[in-house]
C-alpha cells in the first residue's frame, strides 16, 4: 500500500485577503500602540483599494489623536469664582434662616399679646362677650301705639352687670359665711370663760398672793364652773392639771 502523496501549502503571497487581513491587523496594532505608523508604509495598499482607504482613514485618525487626547485646561480664575459663588450661597442661606427665626419669634409674640390682651383686657375682665352671654331681662313688649324709639329704649335699659362685680359681690358673701361660720364656732367655748369680776377667790392660808398667782386662780375658778356639764373623768383630769401649774383649788363636793 503506497502512502498518499504530500500536501503542499497554499501560496499566501498571491492571496490577497491575506494581505488585507494582515495590513488591518498591523493598524490596530499601530493604534494599540504596540508598533508605529511607519509600518503602515508597506505596497499593498497601493495595490488594494480598499486597504488603501484604510490607510487614508488611519493617518487623519492619527494625525487628529494627540489633539483629542490633551487635557482641557479651566479658565483663569474658575477657582475663585466657584468659591466666591459658594460663599455667597452660604450667606444668603444664613440670612434666611435668621429672618425664619425672627419671624416665628415676631409671631409667638403676637400670640402672647393678643391672648393678654383677650384675658386682661376690654370693660368685661377680658370677655367681650360675657355681657352678651349673661341673661337678659325680660321686659314686656310694648304696643305698637306706645313703642318708643330704639334709642330711646338703649339709653332706658339697665347696664349688664360686670364681671368684677360679681366676683366682688361673691367675694364679700363668701367672707360673710365664714364670719358667720366662726362665730357659731366660738359662741360654745365662750362659756367657758365667763367674766371674773363676780367670781370670789378662794380661801388661801397665803397672806399675800402675787398678782399673777391671783389671775390663774380667777382663770382656774371660771374653767371649773364652765367645765361642769363634763364627765367625772374630764374633771379629775382637769383638777390634776391644775394642781401641777401650782394652783391650790378648793375641791367640790361629789368630785
């Protein structure tokens, strides 16, 4: 069995997409910027049209790059623009929020004002209401022969009473009722202490009594006798009282 022949290579010089897939392969190399353009200066382009555009089109690309690649340089004085600007910004952002804040204060003051004057103030203790709230009397309507005039009836009718009034008038009946509530309160404990002049002293084997001792035996006397209504166990407590201040008191019978 006789082995097949050799194959031979295609001749790729005579080829010519083999030279155009070479020549764009050599500018995208070119333009990677791993060869330079002097290897675009071969004689295929002469001979292909359309790796002749290529050409044409890679050397104004080339030729336009480094003007597209240079960094754009800012105009003078950009920088302090922008900061005058920014500060400038600032200021007029404080000044509003201190024109916010005096207004809301100008408000709350207006407020406060407003309501002292609606509580404090006007004929009615602050109410300029309260006189049309309070009851009017009721007067008899008069005939259509004998109705007076409007003004006439506002000049007769009787001013509503103040509020000031009132609160005086129940302020003065008040301090009554409790006056009255005292004096009963005290009126009892008056008893107990009836007047001296008619009591006698008692009988002392002390010659001479010192004013003050004579007192306290006029005070115990009238605390005897206004303490009689009491218990014999009030009493005995009140004779032994009485013995510890230094007061010598006769004893009553049935004590």
């Amino acid at each position: 069995m006789t082995p097949p022949p050799p194959t031979s290579r295609p001749d790729t010089s005579a080829d010519p997409s083999a030279d155009c897939a070479a020549f764009e392969l050599a500018v995208q190399r070119v333009f990677d910027g791993d060869a330079g353009f002097d290897t675009l200066a071969t004689t295929h382009p002469t001979e292909c049209p359309s790796c002749r555009a290529l050409a044409a089109s890679a050397a104004v690309f080339h030729a336009v790059l480094p003007g597209l690649t240079r960094q754009p340089s800012p105009p003078t004085g950009l920088a302090a623009r922008i900061v005058t600007a920014a500060l400038r910004d600032r200021r007029k952002r404080r000044l509003q929020r201190m024109a916010g804040r005096v207004g809301a204060l100008a408000l709350a003051a207006a407020v406060l004002v407003a309501g002292a004057v609606f509580l404090f103030g006007g004929p009615t203790g602050g109410h300029p209401d309260v006189a049309q709230q309070l009851p009017q009397p009721n007067l008899p309507s008069p005939t259509p022969d004998s109705a007076p005039a409007p003004r006439a009836v506002a000049s007769n009718a009787a001013p509503p009473p103040r509020v000031a009034d009132q609160v005086a008038e129940a302020g003065s009946a008040l301090a009554a009722l409790t006056r009255e509530a005292t004096d009963r309160a005290i009126a009892p404990t008056r008893n107990l202490l009836p007047s001296t002049d008619t009591l006698a002293l008692p009988e002392s084997d002390v010659a001479v009594v010192e004013p003050a001792v004579e007192s306290l035996s006029g005070v115990s006397e009238a605390a005897r006798v206004g303490f009689e209504p009491m218990t014999n166990t009030t009493r005995r407590a009140v004779n032994l009282f009485l013995r510890d201040v230094g007061l010598n008191t006769p004893a009553k019978p049935n004590s």
